[in-house]
C-alpha cells in the first residue's frame, strides 16, 4: 500500500536542527497578501494571495482558503518570476519529506510553474544556487532536475487539476524523488513514483558542498507577461513538513513500502 505509506510520512532520521511546519491558509482571509504572514517571503513581479475555494472544480477538502498566484487581477512587469518561499528549519541528514497539494494552469503567456527544495541559507532571489529537488512543469510537460532538466514520460500533469505531491530528500545520498497523485472530486488516486528513463532517483540541482541541508521549500511562476486576471498560475495548499518525532515511528514501515512497490 505505497499510497498509505507516503501519506504516512516516508520520512526517516533528521539532525536535531529540524522542525516541522504546516500551512493550511485556512487563517487568512480571502484577497488577503500571503507574503510577510507565518513566514512566508515573497519576491520577483507576482503578487500571492489568498482565494476562496469556490472555482468550479475545486475540491472541498481545500477548505475555503488556498495561495494563488494566477489571478491576481492585473498584468505585472513584462518578464521574471514571482516566487513564494518558507524557511522551515535545517534538515543536515537522513529523510526529509514534504507534501502539498498544488494545481496549475498553464495557459496564455505563462512558461512555467516550478517547485523547490533548498539550502536554508538560500534566498528565493537568488535563482538556482543551493537548490536541491527542482520541479518543472510547463507546456513541454513535467520536468525534474538530475543534473539537467529531464522530461518525466511516466507521469503527466494536466491544466487546472488538483493533485497531492510528495518531494522525498535524502540528504546523506543527495538524492530525490517525486511522487504525485490526481484527486477526482474528492477522492486522491493511485499514487504514481515521477521517473524518467526508468529510474525514480534523482541528483540535486546543486551537487555543490555549500548546501549542506534541505530547509526551506519555494514556489515559483515565470511567464512573459506575469499572472493576471486570465487565471494563469499556480496555485498551492495544505504544505506540510512532518515533524520528526512523529517520522520516526513511521520510518521503517513506509521506506520498506516504496522500495517494494518500485520493485514490483
């Protein structure tokens, strides 16, 4: 049951630096900005901020409120990305995983929508350096970075759709996965392990020893004409990093999962 034990935790030992962070943003109110409240730092031309969850196709486990980055209700600057990102504490060694729920719409004149894992002395501003998982998904398809960009064959994201992911780190490899799973209505579906040329585990962005930990997670769009009132974006909810208390228990159970279900 891989699915079960994903959702569980998949998270092994972690150094004493490491804490757990969950962002629901079910506390904001709708239209309100995201940036500068519970940690999060916003930079680049977009603008995020809270939305009801009342689009048609919105499931209603997303609660009433989720950050969006898609329809913002004006044009911005003509070109460069605008990044949401939160600091949740330095994980030095084992496994980290961090899932959310996450839904883009890649339409008009939007490249891109991307997904980050990094050094937690990294700044979103500070573009690829000290980057470890790196996700892209844009009109060529899904993405993931092994030390290049590689189209993922066995998985494919379709617009405005919401799906659970979860980014697996193993600091002590330098190494990652992707697991993602498609909600119908309300219900989440098989989740499926991201690969491409039939191997699962992929290498840091940045295999340099100046990143040294996993500690903060970022969200980014990158569009020649930023996000507007057309819709396109991306759009995130329910961000969770367990804590590693809780982990621990789980650990075993869920490890002996994945790799037996890669196996199969």
């Amino acid at each position: 049951m891989i699915r079960l034990a994903v959702t569980l935790g998949i998270v092994v030992a972690v150094s004493s630096f490491a804490m757990g962070f969950s962002e629901d943003f079910e506390s904001y109110g709708a239209g309100d900005a995201v940036a500068g409240v519970h940690g999060w730092i916003e930079t680049g031309y977009g603008d995020w901020f809270e939305t009801n969850a009342v689009a048609s196709g919105d499931p209603s486990f997303l609660g009433t409120r989720y950050a969006d980055l898609g329809n913002n209700g004006h044009s911005n600057p003509t070109s460069g990305d605008a990044r949401l990102a939160q600091v949740f504490g330095r994980t030095t060694s084992g496994i980290l995983t961090v899932d959310f729920d996450v839904s883009f719409s890649l339409v008009g004149n939007l490249n891109s929508c991307n997904i980050f894992l990094c050094d937690s002395d990294r700044t979103p501003s500070s573009d690829v350096a000290l980057q470890g998982a790196a996700i892209f998904v844009g009109f060529v398809g899904l993405r993931v970075h092994d030390g290049d960009w590689q189209t993922v064959d066995n998985f494919s994201v379709q617009n405005d759709t919401w799906y659970h992911a979860w980014i697996t780190v193993d600091l002590d490899d330098r190494t990652w996965q992707l697991a993602m799973a498609a909600y119908a209505g309300e219900t989440l579906g098989a989740t499926t392990i991201v690969s491409y040329a039939g191997d699962d585990t992929f290498a840091f962005r940045d295999p340099g020893a100046a990143l040294d930990d996993i500690g903060m997670i970022e969200f980014a769009d990158s569009s020649a004409v930023m996000a507007d009132s057309a819709g396109r974006g991306l759009y995130v909810d329910n961000v969770n990093v367990p804590e590693p208390a809780t982990l621990s228990l789980l650990a075993a159970a869920g490890v002996l999962a994945i790799r037996r279900r890669i196996k199969a």
